[in-house]
C-alpha cells in the first residue's frame, strides 16, 4: 500500500513546491483575453505559470508544451482540431492539462495522432479531459510518474485498422491511471513496456478490440476496473508480477471473445475478480505460479479454458457458478492445484457436516475434452447421452487427468469480503 | 372425429393417470423452484426433465392407451364410422390430454412464482411449446407402433426402443461420426443432423436461449447464425410440425390399410 501512496505523495508535494516557491502567474486565453489562442498563451507564459483557458472554441492544433505549466480549461472549453492531427503534446516535465474538451483528433496511418502525447517528461497530471472523435486519446511515450486522472474518452471506432486506443503507455513507468471512462475506442488501455504502473477504478466498455490489452509490463497492479462488452475482452500477455484485485470483467461475447486472456502471465496473483457472462472467463495459455483466489466465475459458456504449458499455478475458494463448462484442459498432465473452490455443478456430499464435500470434484468434463478436440459436437451439449458419458468418465477417468481434482469442494458458497 | 376426440380426452381426463402425470410435474415445478427460487434457473433444470422424461411418457402412454382401447376400437369398427376419424381422434384425444396436463402442470408453479414478472417467460413459453410439440410427435409415433404390431410386448418394446434410440443412441451416433470425421467440416452435418431428431432439435432451440455463452464459440457462431434468427427458429418450429404432420399421416394410412 505504501508503496502505491509514495508517488502520489512526492506528486502533491512536487506540486505544491512548484507553486509555492516560484511566483507564478495566471495567463488567461479568451477571444478578448492577452492571449487570444491557446498557442500565444502557453508562449506567453513563463515556467509555472498557468494558462487559464475560458470556454469558447479554439480550433488549434500541434499546441507544444516545452516548459512545466498548468493548462486548465474553465467550464470545459472546446479545442477542435478539425481532423487535422494532433492536438497537445507535452515535452516537458511538471505539466498539468485539466479540464478541456477535445474533438477531431487527424487520423492517419503513418503516425499515431493523439488528443494529448507526453513525451519524455515526468511528474505529469492529466485531469478531468473529455475526448471525442479521436485516434488516439492519451499517449504516454517514454514517460513517467505520471497521473492520468479522471478522463472521459469517447470514441466512434468501427474497424481495428483505421482506430486508434484510449489510454496508451508505451515505455512509460510509475504512472496512475484514475477514473477514467473509455468507450469505443480500438483498445481502451494499452500498455506496452509500462512497468510499475497502477490502473485502479477505470471503466472499459464497448471498444472494438480490447477493453485492456497490456504485454511486456511488469509490476503492474489492476484495482476496481470494469471491463464490459468489448471485441475480444482483455488480453494480457507476456509479464509478470501483476496484481489483479476485485475487477470485473463481463459480457464480453463473441467467436474469439475472452473476459480475459492469458498468455504467458507469470508470478501473479488473480483475486477477488468477477468474471461473468463471457464466452471464456479465463483462458490461460503458458502461465506459470499464477494465484487464483476469491473470484467468481458466474454463467459463462467456459470459466476457465487451459490450452497447456500452465504449471503451478492455484486456484483457491472461487466460486463457480452456472457456467456451461467449468474447466477445459487439453492435456493429461496436470500439475496445477484446485482447492476449496466452490462447484455449482457439485453433486457430491457432506456426511461429516464440515461445509466440505467428502468426496473430490472433477472440474474437467469428458464433454468438454470432446469439444476440445471436435468443436462442432458442442451441438449435444446438455444431452442424456454426455450425461451418461460424463458420468462414467467421473466414475473412472480415462482421458481427463486423473489428478486434476479439487480434493476438499466447499459444499456452499463462499462468500467473499469485498469492500 | 371430433366425438371421438372429446370421448377419448374426457375418457383419460377421467383416468388417474393423468391426474398422477399432473400431479408429478405440479411437484416437479414447485419443488424445483422452491429449491433453486430463481425462476431462470429452474428453467435450465427443467429443460433436462422436459427433453427425456415428456418422449419417454408420450411414447409409453400412447401404445399403452392404444392397447387397452383395442376392444373399444373393435367396437367403434363395426360402427358406420371413417376408420382415420376413429384413430385420429384416439390420438388427439391422448396427445391433448397429455399436453394439457404438462403445460397447465408446470404452468402454475411458474405462474405462482412470478413468471409474469420475469424476463424468463419467453424462454419458458418455448419450453412449454416444445414439450408440447414433443407430446404430439411421440405419442403419434407410438400410435404408428402399436398398428403395426398387434403383440403387446413387441408394440411396448419396439416402444421404449424407440425413445432410447432418440434420446440416447442417435447423439452416441452424432457423436461418434463427428469424430471420425473430424478432419471435415461438418458444421452443416451437425445441422443437418439435428434436424432428423425431434429431440435434438427440441434441446437446441432451448439450448439457443439459456446456454448462449457456451455456443458462442467459433462453431457456434454458425448455429447461433441459424437457430438465433427468427428464420431460424421459425424453420426448426416447422420441421418439428413436419414431425408430427408425418407420422400423422402414417397412422391414416396405416388404419386404412389395416386388416381388423
């Protein structure tokens, strides 16, 4: 915890310093104001100083911000950049942009056009922004400490090739992404190379491809964020050390949709996460020591499809619940640990009254080895013939790993703490 | 044929069986709900008892009801009457009746829990209407039977054959073909093969509403685009009246024939 408060500490006290040791100024931007664009008023202004923008639109582009100032919009000014590229770009360091409307990001398919790019700069602050009609919203390139805060994108993203994502870090680190809102965009948040970095209490819905999408970014943590109705879900790939607390990640449906995808995830724990109503919960492929614990797994066609090379991982006290297939696995070996999960699909006992079944529960139906191997016999899903099969293949396994067992089913379901 | 209809329906509205037959799916919708209390659920649960047990008693209730009326038939025989008018109104009389007694059966526990309040009616609306439409069928394939064949137990076993065949080995068939088969496409086999079994046919026009999430995947993106659209669906409600229109057929063409 301390360690998330440190930055956010050294920002306020960064900022605070900034503004009280030098004699800063108030550079107001109006038609009728000293500085009558936006551009005129960042030249004006000297180090720290603020460049106060009154409602009304300025149809501006390739504003460039190379020294540490406020930029704040009064009553949400409009800045329209009448499709012709890029609108803010900061170079510097200490930077705040707060409370503007932007519209009309250019889009290309050369460069990366963005609402607003930070370039190399540290100990920014970017708040309260409304985007519309852009490519790309928010791009951190080679940035950090950094706080992207309170933002509301939205996009009109139709197609993958010609769109652009929400939230962008590229080899960024230590940045917090707060509060935000992103909707049809490509991916609503990418991270590429963005370590240490935290993404709490964000709303991702409706993007064509993914709601998050991060790879190769280490140490990140993902808190209270909500992934809802996108392309393909969220896909994570290619890191570790992440730490996912209590999101939730729902409907997302399709041929190739997730709620999330996993792919070569490693050393990272899963916790307290609601995974509900998508075609797979998780799919998992080539993740290893990953802690599975107090998620919920409700109506979903697969809560969890393992598609091999998934060793040590544990998945403990989940609640599994109406899903069509609780775990798909395609190999015989097993080598990852089930325990005190509850099983909707449970039929065993409870003699001994301990709130554990007495005897294990075998997540992995023969059905769902079929469907596996022969994705078109899923049209004899829920028949009397798989029950019989199924049931037989529970009395002695032949073709799902006999040791994949959660050997202690809780008998009721848990009930998780969150707050 | 429609004083035969109301003799035969009123007949077996008096018989106890109807009445137990009644009662079990009374208990079965009340105790299902009262255990799951939620009425989206219960349905998914339902499903399972609706797709076996309504064949199963269809078929066993209609060769039982055709042997027992076999001396009354006899009787109605002699009579100046159209032989299709007498057989076909023995046989609605039994599917009505049957039909009566799943739907009015499982309606009022529903009803009592609030069906009407919830999004799940359309879902339970089809249910009903495909156990229905499961009645129908197999209590006219049974009629099919029990003509053909005047010994009792070759009638009930040929019977019970044929719903083991329908519910059971047809998908062990499916099933195992599509494995052999597996290096072809067989999306429109699977499809194709759906249609030729009332049954399967029956579970994946539910299935479409309660277990989308699972067909959702890559091969169900192709039943979800055929079963999912109202043609779709109106096409499946047709071969299912091709399935009781067919044997229907049959038993007039078979009572006609058929030396007494």
């Amino acid at each position: 915890m301390l360690k998330q408060i440190i930055p956010h500490i050294c920002l306020v006290v960064l900022l605070a310093l900034s503004s009280s040791n030098v004699r800063a100024e108030t550079i107001r931007v109006c038609k009728s104001c000293e500085a009558r664009t936006i551009k005129e008023g960042v030249r004006k202004a000297a180090a720290y100083d603020t460049v106060l923008v009154e409602k009304g639109t300025y149809k501006e582009v390739d504003i460039l911000i190379d020294k540490p100032l406020v930029l704040k919009g009064e009553n949400y000014p409009l800045i329209d950049g009448e499709l012709k590229g890029e609108i803010i770009t900061i170079v510097s360091d200490d930077v705040t942009v707060d409370g503007l409307f932007i519209i009309n990001v250019g889009t290309s398919y050369t460069k990366d056009y963005a609402a607003v790019r930070v370039i190399k700069s540290k100990n920014f602050l970017i708040q309260n922004l409304v985007l519309e009609k852009l490519f790309f919203g928010i791009y951190l390139e080679k940035s950090s400490h950094g706080r992207v805060y309170h933002n509301n994108i939205i996009g009109d993203a139709v197609e993958e090739y010609n769109s652009g994502n929400g939230i962008q870090l590229w080899y960024s680190h230590h940045v917090d992404i707060e509060n935000n809102i992103v909707s049809r965009v490509r991916d609503g948040i990418y991270l590429e190379f963005a370590d240490n970095c935290n993404i709490l209490n964000n709303t991702s819905s409706h993007n064509v491809r993914y709601g998050l999408h991060f790879m190769f970014s280490n140490n990140d943590r993902y808190e209270n964020n909500t992934f809802e109705n996108n392309g393909a879900g969220v896909a994570v790939m290619f890191s570790k050390g992440i730490e996912m607390y209590d999101n939730v990640f729902r409907d997302n449906w399709g041929t190739a949709a997730y709620g999330m995808l996993l792919k070569e995830i490693n050393d990272s724990d899963i916790v307290g996460n609601v995974f509900q109503e998508n075609t797979v919960g998780i799919n998992i492929e080539g993740s290893n020591r990953v802690t599975y614990r107090n998620n919920d797994f409700i109506s979903n066609g697969w809560a969890i499809k393992s598609r091999g090379a998934c060793y040590a991982n544990i998945f403990q006290e989940n609640n599994f619940l109406y899903n069509s297939f609780d775990l798909s696995y395609n190999s015989k070996l097993n080598d990852n640990k089930f325990e005190d999960n509850y099983w909707s699909n449970y039929t065993g006992y409870d003699l001994d009254r301990d709130g554990i079944g007495d005897i294990p529960y075998r997540p992995v139906k023969l059905f769902s080895y079929v469907v596996n191997n022969t994705p078109e016999s899923i049209i004899l899903l829920r028949s009397l013939f798989i029950d019989i099969i199924d049931f037989s293949e529970k009395v002695s396994p032949v073709f799902t790993p006999d040791n994949l067992v959660d050997v202690r089913p809780k008998m009721k379901q848990i009930v998780h703490d969150r707050n | 044929m429609l004083k035969i209809l109301k003799y035969s329906f009123y007949d077996l509205m008096r018989s106890r069986w109807s009445y137990v037959y009644f009662g079990f799916y009374l208990i079965l919708g009340f105790v299902l709900l009262f255990l799951n209390n939620n009425v989206s659920k219960a349905v998914i649960t339902l499903m399972n008892v609706i797709i076996i047990l309504v064949p199963l008693i269809g078929t066993i209730f209609g060769v039982m009801y055709y042997y027992n009326s076999k001396e009354f038939t006899g009787l109605l025989l002699a009579q100046p009457l159209k032989r299709s008018t007498i057989f076909l109104g023995q046989y609605f009389g039994v599917a009505l009746s049957l039909s009566m007694s799943l739907v009015i059966g499982l309606g009022i526990p529903f009803v009592a829990y609030g069906i009407f309040m919830s999004d799940a009616i359309w879902d339970f609306g089809l249910l009903l209407l495909t156990g229905a439409f499961l009645t129908f069928i197999f209590t006219a394939l049974s009629f099919n039977i029990g003509l053909r064949n005047e010994n009792r137990i070759k009638g009930f076993g040929y019977a019970i054959l044929l719903w083991l065949f329908m519910a059971v080995i047809y998908d062990g068939i499916l099933l195992m073909s599509l494995m052999i088969f597996a290096d072809y496409p067989l999306d429109t086999f699977s499809l194709t093969a759906s249609m030729f079994n009332p049954i399967d046919l029956s579970r994946i026009l539910i299935l479409l509403k309660l277990d989308i999430s699972a067909l959702m995947g890559y091969t169900g993106a192709l039943f979800q685009k055929f079963f999912g659209t109202s043609l779709g669906i109106f096409l499946s409600i047709s071969v299912l009246a091709l399935w009781v229109l067919i044997p229907v057929w049959l038993i007039r063409r078979v009572a006609r024939k058929k030396d007494f």
